[in-house]
C-alpha cells in the first residue's frame, strides 16, 4: 500500500492517514501483516527539519504499526520537490498555493504488488475499506498459490 500526504493538510490528509490507519489495522487482523507493507510519502517542500517533526508525530496520532509501515521523506541534499516528483510518477499532483502556505492534491490509495506492478488506485476517502482488504488477500494469497 503506498499513499502520499503533504504533513501539514488539516483536512484532507489527516482523514486519509485514519483510513490507512484502520486498512492496517484490517490488514493485519487478517493475518497479513507480514505479507503487507505500507509507505507514506510526504510531498512538503519546506524544511527538512520542521517536516520530520511533523512526520515523528503521525505514528502516535494514527495509531499505525511501525512493523508494516514506513514514512518516507526527503533527504538533506535532495531538492525540495523531490517527493512531490515521485507522486508526479504515480499520476498525482501536488501544487503549491502560495498564499495559503499549502498544497492542494487528490487522495488515492494504491496497491502494488510484490513484483512492484500497480494493481489497483483507491480514489478518494469513501471507498469502504473491506473491499481494499479483500482486494489485498486475494493478491496476497495467488502469491502464496505460486510458491
């Protein structure tokens, strides 16, 4: 499961990291968790620094399991659209509105297999997370039907 946030949306955002919040929660209830990892990757462009400390306190407030679940962002020498380029190669875009200090940008939950091939988009935030679920266990188990 891969998703992009920007740290600093207070709506959107924050929303989304509830439903990746529950989706792990399912996922590993199922029995998945070893099979099943997720990636945040924050598109800010400010400052390293103040984004990696809004980024220490998303586990906390979401609740998510650092054993299946990364937060990705940025380093040091990389320019500061770096990530905001990687979202840009997953069909997103996250553009800058200047004089609100914010970035407006969709919200999409994709799921890639374990050979790295997309398999599927969840758009937006209403989506019920069952059927993502069953959607990953069934990807889950034709790879166990593999081996």
């Amino acid at each position: 499961m891969l998703n992009f946030i920007y740290t600093r949306c207070t709506e959107d955002c924050p929303t989304h990291m509830v439903l990746i919040s529950r989706l792990q929660s399912m996922i590993n209830a199922a029995g998945m968790a070893e099979q099943v990892q997720f990636i945040t990757i924050a598109t800010d462009t400010e400052d390293v620094q103040s984004t990696r400390e809004l980024m220490r306190g998303y586990r906390t407030s979401f609740g998510l399991d650092s054993s299946n679940w990364r937060f990705l962002f940025r380093g040091e020498e990389d320019s500061a659209d770096t990530t905001v380029k990687v979202a840009e190669a997953y069909g997103l875009k996250f553009v800058p509105v200047e004089e609100e200090a914010m970035q407006m940008h969709g919200v999409v939950t994709h799921v890639i297999d374990q050979t790295g091939q997309m398999r599927a988009r969840f758009h937006g935030l209403s989506f019920e997370p069952v059927n993502l679920v069953s959607y990953v266990n069934a990807l889950v188990n034709d790879e166990h039907s593999r081996r």
